[in-house]
C-alpha cells in the first residue's frame, strides 16, 4: 500500500461539506460519468508517475463500485490499491474563484492528484471531502484528474477488519462486518467553484411556542463581510429574515416538518457587501423537533413509535455505488409498507438518501461506520476470520488510532448531515465489543463529542450485541435510548425452539426494562434469512413461512412492553456479504429481494405497521 496520510492543508480553512448548488455565485459541474482505471497489486503507481495518467486502463464508470463489473474472481475480491483517471475543462471566467472538487465518497482513503500535483488525501470511505484545486488547474484549458485509491481493512479504521495474503500471493480483505467490502468512487464528484469569501457552513436549530417557531443560526463564512440570511415557505413566499451571522428566524403559524408530511423551507444565506452579493447558498430545511422523554420519542412533542428497517447502501452490479433510480424504489416501497424510519447501517449514505428522507417525511438515525469493533472468532462469521483471542476492543494498541478515525467520522457525519430535519438520532457504533474495561472511557469520549458537535442535542445510541446484557455491558449507560441487535428465534433458539427463544427473549427484555430509566428502547436490528424461492408447510427455518412466524413472535413480544418505542427490522432488502457457509450468496434477511420485490414477510409489515397508529403506545 502506498503511503495515504492526512496532507497538512495549504490553507488552514475549515472544509465545506455544504452540498453544492448554483446560485447567482456559485457554480458546480458533474465529473461523473466513464473513467479509466486501473489496478495496482505491486503498489508502484505513484513511482512510475500514474499521478500524471495511467498507462495501462480499462474503463469504470463513476460512481460505482468497481467489484461487481469484472468476470473474474481476482478482480471482483481485488484487495489494495487502484486508480481512476478523468479529463475535465476549466472556463476561463472561473479564474479569480475559489474551485474544489467534491468527492462524495471514495472508498476506504483516497490521494487526489490534479495534472500531477497531489491536492489532498483523505481516510473514511462513506464521507465527502474536498480537493482544493485552485492553484493547479489550467484555466480555459483541460486538466488531468487521478485519484490513488485503496480499499485494505485494518483494525484501527472504520469499518475494522483485516488484510492477509493468500497462497497465490494476493491480497484480500477479511472485514469483520457482515457487508460486502464495495469500493471504488461510490458517490457524485462535482467541481465546485465558489467566490474566494464564501460561505463555509451553518447550522440550524429550533425551537417551538405554541403556533410559531424560532429558527436560531449560525453562520460560518471565510471573510468578514457581513451575513443576511431569507427564509421562504414552499410557495416561495418570504417569512421571515435577519441580519448577522448568528441570529434567530421567526417564524409566525410554522408549518412542522413531520412524519409522511414533510414541508421544507427554504434557508437563504447571503455574504452581503453594501447592494452586492458577494455569496448565496440556499437549502430545503424542515422545521421539527425532537427528544427523548419518560421512555417515549417526541418529534414536535407528540409521541413517535419508530418503525422500519436497517438498510445497506446495495444493490446489483453498482455495489454500493449511488444509485438514484435504486434510491427512489426504496422509498416507494418504505413508503407502501408504512414505515417511518430507517438507520443508515453501518455507515453514513449519500446527501442525496437524506435529501429524499427530508421531501418524504422519514426518520433517520444516523449511523457512523463504527462496525467490526469486535475481537472474536465471530469476526463475521466466516471461518478464515478472528483469531478467537478474548481481547477488549478498546484495550489494543490501535485504539488510539481508532478513536482519532472514529472522532474525524464522527464530525465529518455531523457537519454533513446537521441540518437536515431526517435526521433524529446519531448512532455511533455497531455491535461493539463493550463488556471489557475499557469500554467506558472510550465510550464517554466519542458520546460527549457527538453531543459536542451537535447544536440541536439529539438523542445518542449505539447497536448492542447479543451476549451483551445490562449486567455485563458498559456501554449502554451512555445511551440517550436503548438499541438493541436480537434474533431470538434465528442464532438462538431457532427453528422448533421458537418457544423457548420467546422465552429467553422476554427474560433479557425484563431485565432491561428494570435499568431503562427514562430511555425508550427499540430494536435496530430482529430477523431470520428467507430464500424467496422456498416454501414449506410446516415451516422451516430459511422458508418464507419461517419468516412469517418468526416475526410474529418477535412482535408479540413487543408489543407487551411499553418501553418498546421501535421496531427496524433486519434487513430491508437482501445484500451482498463475504462468501462463506454461513451466507448464500449474500444475507438473505431482507423484507424485499435484493431487486426491491417483496417476499412474503413483506405483507405481514404492511398490516402491521399500517394498523399501528403513529403514536402507538404514546
Ligand atoms: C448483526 C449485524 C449486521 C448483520 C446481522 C446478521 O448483528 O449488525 O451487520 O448483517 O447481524 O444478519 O447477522
């Protein structure tokens, strides 16, 4: 691998994550479309110079992940580094402005080089970043754009995993997720041009007094120029305004942002110098709130019983690259089946899926790629993997590391995705390993830093393993609510068990309900694998009727606990995994076939969650 470390910056100035826009200063162009590419197992590109173009390509389309084009097997599992290369034009009249190019993600780190000088690098792979790319770029000419990329796993990144070396003498990635390791540019890369003072970042927060809102703002911007700020309601009429980079927005018989019934504002942010405009951004912004309160979810103080699916950013042939034909089938049917929410398992999506969420009234929490974190011969169930050692996960000589990966995705997600009314909940790990000592010490840094960057407080959670119970897990104590990862009646106690998982089952919950406190609780995670091809009366496990009756286990029980504020199943469609006996040829947990048709189980939610009233249990 070559060398990807953080690049001091040039220019010290705080990276914008604003999603790009054109507006009467601003201006961006898409560099999607069909790259070159080309892979490099010896790791000798940036000797040979590749920055400046590569010398041996096939073409890749961007954004995709490269995976799953290929036909044979070394390229699909390619594990190390491999590059992309585009062309693009500069016009004349942007010299003068500031130009980035905004990467939506690259999967896992990334070195940018633009016609042969390295502009920046960057580590996390489900994360935007920028490539300053001012001083380099021919102006009225074209310019030669190529991104070193690598996609090992180790266990100080997010997500954790391995890398070793196969007998052949390749490389290939063990992830102790449960989720296909995808890469390549999975996200929109746009060239954005922005005037040398611009606005940078705000931050919206709100609160309610009976029929009005108050829409309080910060702005950050590169200069001193003073700040206006607009709001506009959907017919385009102007509610309110102020003056100042920090201020407050009143807005009189506010229309809510709420659940199935969205309504987004229009936020209209100006760098003012006298008459001119020196800069505009605008975004939709949804007026809501949202708490945790005497073990119920209050969004604008009603109450909220959460229901829906963890999902994966998966489909054929893309991988994990953005999709928004994909995207919108999978709100077409969140929408048809009555959920309300969904958790961005196990790593933050694109702005556009939160953009969508923001148009259609669901709920998100929002999770950071904290996944793997477990030392275990379950390291993810495949058998090649985990080295069966019983070390805390905390407690290693890469934990420090990690904690400083972890903080920077952590503030990453929360500069992106903070003003978005979808977004309710921060999740900040999966399935740690948290039982051992040094589980509270890290746990309390990343906690309190999340409430740190988040103006607007929103309730923390992390996923809690199986195994891991109000008397054996640290971690949880650090939770604003309770979230937990439980197949009774699929890894325990399948099959002709299934009245003793109930039972088991109900005896964990008891023993949460005495710790819960004032946290709700909700489950992120509940479900069996179904071949939608299999049928069979009496069911079996893997059957759809197994499916059916594993379900309406879980939901009775559910449904007999009042704190139970939630209810995401496992997985909304079927997805792509690692190989391995435990796996046919993916995890076959979803709701929806991986081509978004429903299975049988599909049926049982919609009754269900159509029956339940919004504030079930409220
Ligand atoms: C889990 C993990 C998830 C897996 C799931 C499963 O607990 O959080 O990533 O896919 O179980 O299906 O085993």
């Amino acid at each position: 691998m070559q060398k990807f470390h953080a690049k001091a910056r040039k220019k010290m100035m705080k990276t914008s994550l604003l999603y790009p826009v054109n507006s009467t200063s601003r201006r961006f162009s898409s560099l999607d479309g069909m790259w070159r590419f080309q892979f490099d197992p010896e790791s000798a590109g940036v000797a040979a110079n590749w920055a400046g173009g590569l010398p041996d390509s096939v073409t890749m389309p961007v954004p995709a992940s490269f995976c799953d084009f290929f036909t044979d097997k070394d390229s699909r599992e390619y594990t190390g580094d491999f590059w992309y290369e585009t062309d693009f034009f500069v016009p004349g009249e942007w010299q003068g402005c500031e130009l980035n190019i905004r990467f939506g993600s690259v999967t896992h780190r990334a070195r940018v080089f633009v016609n042969g000088t390295e502009v920046v690098s960057h580590e996390g792979g489900f994360l935007p970043f920028l490539a300053p790319v001012t001083d380099v770029v021919n102006y009225n000419g074209m310019n030669k754009l190529v991104v070193l990329a690598n996609n090992e796993l180790n266990e100080y990144m997010l997500p954790a995993g391995t890398t070793g070396v196969l007998s052949n003498g390749k490389k290939m990635s063990a992830p102790y997720f449960d989720f296909y390791n995808y890469a390549g540019i999975h996200r929109p890369v746009k060239l954005v041009v922005t005037p040398k003072e611009s606005i940078v970042d705000y931050t919206v927060s709100y609160r309610l007094d009976g029929a009005d809102a108050f829409v309080d703002y910060t702005v950050e911007t590169s200069g001193s120029s003073p700040v206006a700020v607009e709001l506009y309601d959907a017919e385009g009429a102007k509610v309110a305004e102020s003056a100042g980079a920090a201020g407050t927005l009143t807005v009189k018989d506010a229309h809510l942002w709420n659940v199935h019934a969205s309504y987004l504002y229009k936020i209209v942010i100006r760098i003012v110098d006298g008459d001119k405009v020196v800069d505009e951004y605008y975004e939709k912004i949804g007026i809501r709130t949202f708490e945790v309160k005497n073990q119920r979810f209050l969004l604008n103080g009603k109450s909220v019983y959460l229901r829906g699916f963890g999902k994966h950013e998966d489909a054929d042939i893309r991988g994990r690259g953005l999709d928004l034909a994909t995207v919108k089938r999978d709100f077409e049917c969140m929408k048809w089946i009555g959920a309300n929410c969904f958790r961005t398992s196990h790593y933050p999506y694109a702005d556009e899926v939160y953009q969508m969420a923001d148009e259609e009234g669901f709920l998100i929490i929002d999770e950071v790629p904290a996944v793997g974190f477990m030392e275990s011969t379950m390291n993810f169930l495949a058998a090649n993997q985990g080295n069966g050692k019983k070390v805390g996960w905390f407690e290693k000589e890469t934990t420090p590391q990690l904690l400083v990966n972890h903080k920077q995705a952590l503030r990453e997600m929360i500069t992106r995705d903070k003003n978005h009314a979808c977004v309710v909940a921060w999740s900040i790990l999966n399935e740690p390993q948290c039982t051992s000592e040094g589980t509270e010490a890290y746990f309390k840094e990343v906690f309190d830093y999340a409430h740190e960057l988040d103006v607007q407080k929103r309730p923390r959670t992390y996923a809690i393993v199986m195994m891991s119970l109000p008397n054996t897990s640290k971690g949880w104590q650090f939770s604003d609510f309770l979230s937990l990862n439980r197949y009774y009646g699929w890894y325990v106690m399948g099959g002709y068990q299934m009245c003793d998982a109930e039972v088991g089952f109900r005896k964990e919950l008891d023993g949460w309900q005495a710790i819960a406190g004032d946290r709700p609780l909700i489950f992120t995670e509940y479900g069996a694998d179904t071949l939608p091809s299999e049928h069979k009366l009496p069911s079996v496990m893997w059957s759809q009727e197994y499916q059916d009756e594993y379900l309406e286990m879980n939901h009775r029980v559910f449904d007999s606990y009042d704190f139970i504020q939630g209810e995401l199943v496992w997985n909304f469609a079927d997805f792509q995994t690692t190989e391995g006996i435990m796996r046919a040829n993916g995890n076959k947990k979803g709701v929806f076939t991986r081509q978004r048709q429903p299975k049988d189980a599909a049926f049982v939610f919609k009754a269900r969650w159509e029956s339940l009233p919004l504030d079930y249990k409220g």
